[in-house]
C-alpha cells in the first residue's frame, strides 16, 4: 500500500455530444464516436506501460461514454469497472438533449456560464453539483485508502475537484474556462493519511499527440 491515496481522475473519450455540440444526460448519452475510442485505446497502451499507475480499483460514471472509455483502458488490467451514479456530469434538467445553439435561443445565455442556478428547470446548480462531487469523491477515498484507483468521469467532476480542493476553492468555475480538461486526459491526486488533496498533475494528455483527428491544445467544453 501507499503512504497516500492515488486518485486518477481520467476525462471520457470524445463523446457524440462534444463532436455535435448538444447536452447530454444520463438516458441520452450517445456514447464515444470513432476517434473517442481511438483516444481512449492510445491511453489503454500508455498506462499498460506504467506499472506505477497500476489501479487496485476503476471505477466509472454509469453514463455510456465513461463506462465504455473504462472498459477500453481497464482491460488489460483483468478488473471490471464498478459503476457509480455520483460520478456523472452535472444534470442539465428539461435542457437534456438541446444543442447548444437551441439551449441559447431558448434560455438566452450559453450553457455553463451561469454557475449558481440551474442550467434549467430540474437540473442541477453549480454548488449542489460540486457537493455531490465532493462527497463521491471523498468516498472514493475513504473505500480505497493507501491504494491506486482510477476514476472515469466527466469534465466536470474533474474541474469542480480542482478548484474546490484547491487551498482557497469555491471558485466560479465560469470564471476559469481554460481549465477544461482534454478528453482522455490523466488528473492525478495525491490525498494524504490527514486528508490533505495534493495535485500531481492536471490536464496530462500527451498520448493524443499525433492521433489523427485530435486537435491537441483544446480544451473542449464538459458536455
């Protein structure tokens, strides 16, 4: 065991809704296209070299895009994913299943800007969202303590881990847009005995470089 808990937090592939530009949920995930797969299976090959980042445990979002982007990169490992509801993205509401053009026509702002209010009715605010993330992932911690788990999750989970665990967190996530992780990308925390969150790395993903149809510097929005 660890003198810490590895948490690897690990973005989904390209799902259909980054490539079309639409909100998904929960019944209307469209899963990884093509090059989604193609940059979850450059991960699968980059960590099957790192026997240091071996996992003990993965565990995943239940929505399609994460839970296939887990079973790619967990195979050659021998462990099944376990699939956790916390994880998910945020909930968007009645706004599940609009494009991004029709959300703004509809509600007159674009999505994701306005941090405190629900994205529409039935939805989640960024705070209740950040809560549920900080309370799944603190019981990650507390199931898997002194061991190496990776977490498949969304964008989202991702950003509201970095700024709330970050020393002076609550920040407006719509405040920090560039912090938006790639997809695919390796987010490494180190949670100490005391239950201190040390960042070791954010946004790492080099194993995309030169993958066809990857744009490597953007910083897609969590969708």
């Amino acid at each position: 065991m660890n003198d810490f808990t590895r948490v690897v937090l690990i973005r989904h592939g390209q799902s259909a809704s980054n490539a079309g530009g639409w909100l998904s949920g929960q019944e209307s995930c469209g899963g990884l296209t093509e090059l989604g797969v193609a940059q979850a299976e450059a991960l699968r090959d980059r960590l099957a070299a790192d026997d240091d980042l071996r996992p003990d445990a993965v565990l995943v979002s239940t929505m399609r895009r994460a839970v296939h982007t887990a079973e790619i990169i967990a195979a050659p490992t021998g462990l099944a994913p376990e699939q956790h509801p916390d994880l998910i993205e945020r909930t968007s509401g009645e706004a599940e299943g609009l494009t991004i053009a029709e959300y703004t026509a509809k509600y007159g702002k674009a999505p994701w800007l306005d941090w405190h209010n629900p994205l529409s009715p039935g939805g989640e605010s960024g705070p209740e969202f950040g809560e549920r993330v900080l309370t799944a992932t603190d019981r990650v911690v507390g199931a898997h303590a002194g061991r190496t788990v990776w977490v498949v999750c969304h964008g989202g989970v991702i950003m509201v881990s970095a700024v709330r665990r970050w020393p002076g967190g609550g920040v407006d996530l719509s405040s920090i847009p560039a912090v938006s992780p790639a997809n695919t990308s390796i987010n490494e925390w180190h949670v100490d005995a005391d239950g201190a969150w040390r960042l070791a790395r954010y946004n790492d993903h080099t194993h995309l470089v030169g993958l066809v149809g990857n744009r490597p510097g953007e910083a897609p929005a969590p969708i």
